[in-house]
C-alpha cells in the first residue's frame, strides 16, 4: 500500500506490476479507483455551470453519455484537473475530478455565474474500473447490463439487487467499464468480479498502462504551467461554445504558439527514463521528461516529455538518466493501441 493523492492505494497484488500489466492487455483487470472523485451537480442550472466551468462542449454529447473536459487556472488556463463528466440522465451530471482535487472542482462550480445543486458524494460510493480485451466478456457473467455499457456510454443498472451506474470509461488504452457503487456493497461486487476471473491491478499497472496508451496524469503531463495546448490536447477546448473559464488566457496562448508540446520518446533498450530528466539534441537542452518507465508490451523504455515545439518526429535524441545519455528518438503517442 502506498499514499496517493491522500488516500493509501494498493500498488500492486500477489503477481506483482508487470503481471498485472500483462493481464489487462491480454485478458481483463479489475481497479479500485474510488479515490477518484464523484461531485453530483443537479437542478437548474447544472448544465450551464458545467458549460461555463470546462473547456469541453457538452453539447457535442447528450444524456446518458460521458465526456471528458478540463478545468483551467483562471489566470494563466494550466489546467487545475482533468475531469470525466458522466451525464447520468438529463438533470443529474456526476462530474469525475482527480484524487485531490474535488475540493478544487466544487469551488469551481460554486463560483460561477450559474448556482445549481452541488453535493461531494465520494465518501457513499467505491468506484470499480474493469478494463482489458475480455473485460466484457468476464463481466457479463456477473452482469450483462453492466457489460453491455458501450464505450463513453452511461447508464443506471442493477447488479444483484443494487442499484449502480456504470460508464464506458476508462484509463488503460483497452476496452471496459468503470462501476460506481454505494460504498456498502462495493466488497460483495469486488468478489463476485474476482470470482468471474478478472485480475484484481494496483496503482503500478494503472500508471504502465496509462503511459503505454500515452495518457497524461494530472501533476506529470497536467497541471500547474501546463495548458491543454502544451499537453496537445486542444480537441478538449471547444472555442466556439462561448465563454468558459480560462478562455481568454488560452487564447493568447493558441495565438502566440505554445513554447512547448508533450511528445512521446521510444528509448534504445529496457533502461526507463524518470520525471525530471533533461532531453538533449546534439547537446543542446531541449526539454524534460514529465513521465517515463519500463514498457512491458514493448520490452523498452517508453516516457513523454514537453519538448521544444520545432521538434519533429523521428528526431534522435538522448535522455541525461543519472549523467548516462541514453539515446532515443521522438514519436507521437500512443506507444501502443
């Protein structure tokens, strides 16, 4: 067990990271993700304080659909957290933010120009993600409702007599579920998931795994200085919805041109880069790696890194690891789909 965003995380079980790693790309995984938040807006004005809140259009979605957004820093539009929202049905939105930043995300929304119905439900639900290629088929033993849930779908559904919501999300790279469940029942259902034969996975294979599928974490590839421009995930901002907080900052940014854009780097052999390490060309710094490790689909050293945005793919390039200059080359994630 380690802490994690004030909460004590398992970092792996009996078979260790990589097995657990191994399991989701290959056969399916079950995650105890409950340490993410679930900020429960409802009521007049719900939809309009989320549109005015996040970056993303929640028009392109409907009811009984997810959505993944931003929240930006008012100021200088670094994004404050990443955040799925899952809108339940037409006047019940369960907004999704990061392990420390739900107080963040119910100051956000209290604070705009819309006052809906704003409860933190974290502390009454566990939230379980089931992910991997056979993870519907493994759940649907348990449950074929809850396995049926297509991809950035949401819907209400009965497991064995207890009342769930379980979204097509995920953060792996592979297909699956995410199951959010009042906190009571949550050990009754991880036991019947154990018993359909899904591998229970800690915190070691969801930061692989995320890496390899070249998903950012909040306070690595997001976070204080870091706007969805430099994390090259403008398709996140939806311009032409109106007004959103951050909007004017990041608008200067996209007309000046971002000073830097997170790349991928594919390392020459198994020796994993770390945060922090600086990125050379022909022995210029270039930038540094905001996340890296051991790539078990791979058998190499995978990370991303913010580099100087003139930088293209293909370029060879070395990482300083510990004062060794290990030689890579920049590509564009994902490392595996």
């Amino acid at each position: 067990m380690v802490p994690f965003g004030g909460w004590d995380m398992p970092l792996n079980y009996a078979d260790g990271t990589i097995a657990e790693h191994r399991a989701c790309r290959s056969g399916a995984v079950v995650f105890d993700v409950s340490h993410l938040g679930t900020v429960r807006v409802t009521g007049e004005g719900a939809f309009e304080a989320l549109q005015w809140a996040f970056t993303n259009d929640l028009n392109r979605v409907a009811p009984c659909k997810a959505q993944y957004t931003h929240l930006l820093d008012a100021d200088d539009a670094s994004v404050l957290d990443d955040i799925i929202v899952w809108w339940v049905d037409q006047a019940c939105f369960d907004v999704m933010p990061n392990a420390s930043n739900t107080d963040r995300v119910v100051n956000a929304l209290s604070e705009g120009p819309f006052v809906p119905e704003i409860v933190d439900v974290t502390s009454s639900r566990a939230v379980l993600a089931i992910q991997g290629p056979e993870a519907r088929e493994r759940l649907a033993t348990v449950s074929t409702e809850a396995a049926a849930v297509s991809r950035f779908a949401v819907a209400r559904v009965d497991i064995g007599g207890t009342p769930v919501v379980v979204a097509g999300t995920g953060y792996t790279g592979e297909d699956g579920v995410e199951i959010a469940v009042p906190a009571d029942a949550a050990p009754a259902l991880w036991q019947r998931v154990l018993d359909a034969g899904i591998t229970p996975a800690g915190l070691g294979a969801r930061d692989t795994l995320r890496l390899e599928a070249g998903l950012p974490l909040h306070g690595h590839e997001l976070g204080p200085g870091i706007s969805p421009l430099q994390a090259g995930l403008g398709w996140v901002v939806r311009f032409d919805k109106g007004d959103f907080r951050g909007r004017a900052a990041l608008e200067a940014e996209r007309d000046r041109g971002p000073h830097r854009l997170l790349r991928g780097l594919l390392v020459e052999g198994r020796r994993p880069p770390r945060e922090g390490q600086r990125v050379l060309l022909d022995g210029a710094e270039i930038g540094a790696v905001s996340s890296g490790n051991f790539s078990p689909v791979r058998g190499q050293g995978i990370a991303l890194a913010f580099l100087d945005p003139t930088i293209e793919d293909g370029a060879a390039v070395v990482i300083d690891v510990r004062g060794t200059e290990v030689a890579a080359t920049v590509t564009r994630p994902p490392f595996h789909r």
